[in-house]
C-alpha cells in the first residue's frame, strides 16, 4: 500500500453530510470552537476547505469579530502567484488546531509594492505573521533559461525582508522552493552551476543559511513536493491558465503544512506521543503469545516493520517529545517485554508513564495527561485498532489520533506524515524535556512518601537561578513565550525581535528563571516582564511551566519581583489575568499571592494590586543564584 500524501490519509474521511453540518454551525451554534474544530479534523477536499472557510467567517462576524474558545491570528499572505485559491484553505485547515484565522492578502504579483510600500494593506493590518509565498517564478534569476544565479535571487529576497521588517516586528515565513522536473543536461544538471536544478538548489541552501540566528521560520515547499514527486506537484498548464504555482489537488496539503506551523507558533503542537502496544510495538498479543511468541525483531519482514516503529518513537524521545503507553494488559505482562525482551528497543526508562490495564482508552489517556501535568490537547495516540481510534476520538476529540492503515510498515510514514510534532527550532531544552517529566514523576513518588509538604520540598534540594534576558537565553524565552498556555497570565505572544527589544527597555524589567533540583535540571520554567505604566509597575508577561506547580517557585519569583520593583522606586505592583479556554488554573493566581482584587472588566479579565511597602518577602525552600547580563552585551 502506497501513501498517497494528497489526501491526507492520516486523517478520518470527511462526514458525508459535511455541508449540511457547516450549515447548522451557521445557524447558532452554542459551542461553535468545537463544532468548527470538529469538521476541520477530517480529510476534507479544496473545495470543502473552502466552504469550511465560509462558514468560519460567518461565525466570527455572528461573534463579533472572534470565535470564542479559539485562537485569534491573523496572516499576511504575499505571493506571485494567485493566492484566491489556497487561501481559504489556510484558514480552515487552521481550525484543525484551534486557530480562528484571518488572512490579508496583497494584490496579485504585487511583491515588492507590498514588502516596501507605505500604504501596504498587508502590513497596515497588523498581522501576527506574514508569509512570502514566491515560487520559483518569483525569482527572475532562477527562471528557465535566465542567466542569474542563487545570489542574486537571496539578494531579492533579503531586500523584501528588509523592507519588511522596517514596518513589520512580527515574524516573517519564508519558503524553500519546490525544483521543476525538467531537465536541461540530464543527470549533470545537479552539478552544473548554470542549471536551473542547481540554481534552486542553491538557493535553498542559502535561505536557510541566511535564517541562521533570525526570528524568521520555514516552510518547506520543496520537502513537500519531493515527497509527492515534482511531476505531481507541477502543472504548467495550471501555471499558465490560472497562475497557481502547484497543482490545484495539493492545496488542502499546502495549506495543512501552513497550518501546523502556524500552529507551532502559538504553542499548539503536541508534546506527548502514547503508544498502544499489541500489534502497535510488536506483532500479536502478549497475553496470548507468551514472551517468545510475539513478532519482533531482525529477519522477519514483520518483525523489522515494529522494530521501525520503536526507532521512531526513540528518534521522537531524543528531540524531546514525550512518551507513554496504554496498553489493555495486566501490568506485569505488559512490562515484561519492555524489561526482557532481547529485541525491544523501547524500554522501561524510555516510557514516563505507563498505563497497562483493562480500562479503556481514553481513561487512560486522561490519567496520562494528569500524571504528567499537560493538557489533553498535547497528545498523540497511535493505535493499530480502529474501534480503539474511534473511541479515544468520540470521547476526546482534542487527543490526535492518526489513522495509519493495516501495514505496519507504513505506521511510522503515517504518523510522521500528521505533523503532530511541528518544530520552529530544536533547543537543548527541548531535547532534555522528555527527561525532565520522567523525573518529575519520579518527584511526585518522594511527595506521596513524604510526611508534610515542607519535608518534601526540604528533601527535593532546589536551586532556582534568577536572571535578566539575555542574548544565550532569548530563543528559548522566545519559545516558552509563543507555547505556554496553561500557566500563562496574559498569554502575550513576542517574536525574537521584540524580546530583543524588551531586553533593552529600560522602563521594563526582565526574569528568566531557572530550577535544578535533586533529581535534575529543569532548564528554564518561568518568564516575566514588568512594565512602568506611569506610577506603577505592571506585570506584561508571567508564564511558567505546569512541572514545578506546588514547590513555591511562584513565590520566590513573586520576591524576586517585588525586590527588584521597590529598587527601581515603585512602591505598587499591577497583575492583570485574561482568561482563555486553557489558562484557568491561574485565574486565583494573583489572589493566591497577596493581590488585591482591583477590578473585574468584560469577559472576566480581572486586574490586581500588591502594596510593595507592606510586602513582607516569605521564605522559600530554595537556595537563589542571581545573574547579570554580561558587560560585553550591554555595551552592543
């Protein structure tokens, strides 16, 4: 069996009755996020795409401009190409991740007049993000038979990021670019210079070379259209008559691949893959088969095919992605091939949690998401059982849950396919998260055997290091800023670019802090920025991670704060919570801590006030090392 990208197989068919189903949202929907969520998780063709996008439209202006329980974003789209046609399917396929989308596009071919005019539509709508979707025919130097080179064509580009960015703070999208099939040398095309096959190629290289340190971020046209072949990906006819630079039936896959980055950009990619285990990381049932029963291993065909599935899975562990199993299975047998069988690649160690029992699925997949402290939105659950896939999706339509076919040899092609795991970029921190919930865990069984909470976080050994932004810190600040959610006050979002600014801001002030404990480093776990707002101090930005809740790291940040505060001469301390669909567990945070209630505005936005003359720093149970920025940044 083949896997036909252009459908998206990863995904469930569309309902058959998918238009009378945007109909009824249309009529008054009273959860409409779900709804429009819902219609969006399925495989759905250009032109339902394009009626999905219709009814999402009608929704935001029957809500008054926002789609309540959805992310608001909005995108500018400048291409030389038609973009009429992929456009409405950005915005739908943005509704599969939560993403109520709005996006402005610039006039037809109308590059440079949109990068570097005054009175840009584009930029005057003050997107979250712009994407430059030029094809190759955007380029002259990299046209067929032009005698221009990548330079000159990188050269282009940096002057439309260039005009750009002298209105525009946001985050720039560039794209690679997909490489015509023809040939004019044969297989010396790709090393002779002067072919347009080694001219994109160049450029390629170079774009990415040029993103080096730049806030900006890929998208991959020419990973998509290598993996669909570039005979598929181009149609000159199509090109010709109607000016689309691919062929019509890859836009839902265009648009599916804008879409996850997108949502990558606002913290929505998932962080957990759970893994089924009969049929799924080996071949049979281990109840039934019995230890040297089951399939797995090197010389058989079938054997290699789950060995490939655990290798993903590891590959997954290592750039950091969590991993945990549900299995149905008593425990203890369950775990036995983990511990004992001499093919296993996946072991013990490697799971952070593991649920083997006769529950379903789906309570399961609760109790994981809660042992590890994330939402039910950050996983992924890969099955090889459809009535097991099925019931996870109608009882928790937020977990994903690819499709993957019967072939086992296909289930890794399948669940890389769904982009479940998007990455913006690849951290040390990232690497070293799957780790750190492993540990966290381990944290949680010292608290259950511990005889008071205070002997408990006596025992853990913490050192919290407190410091201003930094240039060493700032993609990670980045990062935790555009993907915190549930401890996030404001949930304001910064490109690098502006935390570069907030940096050097001398009417705000910056933490990056820092735990490590007896069990490990956590990295980085909290970001905040305060702000002089004319006689007092305002709290822009307070986020932390769910992993260190109930160890008083709130508290000594809040010290932390207040000390810093009261030696700038502010005697009076603002914290303002806006609530969102995922941040509830702080609405008592500021309460919590000593705030007094200010005001309640619309939408249940609640602002406070902490008097910094009586403040009296508690003690934490934790040694505190603070940092500075070194001498030679501050000077840059």
């Amino acid at each position: 069996m083949n896997l036909d990208l252009s459908i998206m197989p990863w995904l469930p068919a569309a309902p058959a009755d998918f238009r009378a189903r945007c109909a009824a949202v249309e009529q008054g929907d009273p959860s409409p996020a779900a709804s429009l969520r819902a219609l969006a998780e399925s495989a759905l063709s250009d032109s339902q795409l394009a009626r999905l996008a219709k009814t999402i439209g009608l929704v935001r202006t029957a809500n008054g401009g926002a789609i309540p329980g959805m992310t608001p974003f909005k995108l500018g789209l400048i291409s030389n190409a038609t973009t009429k046609l992929f456009a409405p399917a950005i915005v739908a396929s943005a509704a599969r991740y939560g993403i109520d989308l709005q996006v402005i596009e610039a006039e037809y071919n109308q590059v440079m007049q949109a990068a570097t005019g005054g009175d840009s539509k584009v930029v005057s709508s003050k997107p979250n993000a712009i994407l430059l979707a030029l094809d190759h025919n955007g380029y002259e130097d990299l046209q067929s038979g032009s005698r221009g080179d990548a330079n000159s064509a990188i050269a282009y580009l940096n002057a439309l990021r260039a005009g750009l960015r002298d209105q525009f703070k946001g985050t720039l999208i560039l794209q690679t670019l997909a490489t015509p099939p023809e040939t004019l040398f044969g297989s010396a095309d790709v090393r002779l210079g002067q072919s347009q096959r080694a001219r994109i190629g160049r450029f390629n290289h170079l774009l990415v070379e040029a993103l080096d340190g730049s806030p900006d971020v890929v998208l991959d046209v020419e990973a998509i259209s290598q993996a669909i072949g570039g005979q598929n990906w181009f149609d000159p006819a199509q090109w010709h008559i109607a000016k689309l630079p691919f062929a019509q039936r890859y836009v839902p896959l265009y648009a599916e691949h804008c879409a996850r980055l997108l949502a990558a950009m606002v913290g929505k990619s998932r962080k957990c893959l759970v893994l089924d285990c009969d049929n799924t990381l080996w071949g049979g049932v281990i109840g039934d088969d019995g230890l040297d029963g089951i399939v797995l291993g090197n010389g058989s065909a079938v054997g290699e095919a789950f060995l490939a599935i655990q290798r993903m899975a590891l590959d997954l562990r290592e750039r950091g992605i969590i991993l945990a199993v549900s299995s149905k299975n008593e425990d203890r047998i369950a775990r036995e091939v983990f511990q004992k069988h001499p093919e296993m690649l996946l072991r013990e160690e490697h799971i952070a949690v593991f649920q083997a029992n006769w529950n379903d699925k789906a309570t399961n997949l609760e109790a994981i998401a809660k042992a590890l402290n994330i939402g039910i939105d950050s996983l992924v659950f890969l099955d090889d059982n459809p009535a097991e896939r099925r019931q996870v999706r109608q009882a928790l339509p937020l977990v994903a849950v690819p499709e993957i076919g019967d072939d086992p040899a296909l289930y890794p092609r399948f669940m890389l396919a769904g982009g479940y795991f998007e990455a913006l970029a690849f951290l040390d921190a990232d690497r070293q998260r799957a780790e750190q919930y492993q540990a966290n865990a381990k944290r949680a069984a010292l608290q259950t055997g511990a005889r008071d909470l205070a002997s408990y976080l006596k025992s853990l050994d913490m050192r919290m290091t407190v410091g201003p932004f930094d240039k060493a810190g700032r993609s990670r600040i980045t990062q935790l800023i555009n993907k915190s959610n549930q401890f996030n006050l404001t949930t304001k979002r910064y490109t690098e670019a502006e935390i570069e600014q907030v940096g050097v801001d001398d009417s705000a002030l910056t933490f990056q802090i820092r735990l490590a404990d007896a069990f490990g480093d956590n990295g980085m776990i909290s970001v905040i920025i305060v702000r002089k707002q004319d006689d007092d101090w305002a709290i822009d930005t307070w986020l932390m991670s769910c992993r260190v809740l109930g160890r008083s790291v709130e508290r000594a940040a809040l010290n932390e704060i207040a000390a810093a505060v009261t030696q700038r001469g502010g005697t009076r301390l603002i914290g303002t919570y806006r609530p969102t669909d995922r941040n509830e567990m702080v609405a008592d945070h500021y309460r919590k801590l000593g705030f007094d209630l200010v005001e309640t505005r619309d939408g249940g936005t609640t602002v406070w006030s902490l008097d910094l003359d009586q403040y009296e720093a508690p003690a934490v149970p934790m040694d505190i090392l603070r940092t500075r920025v070194p001498d030679a940044e501050v000077a840059a």
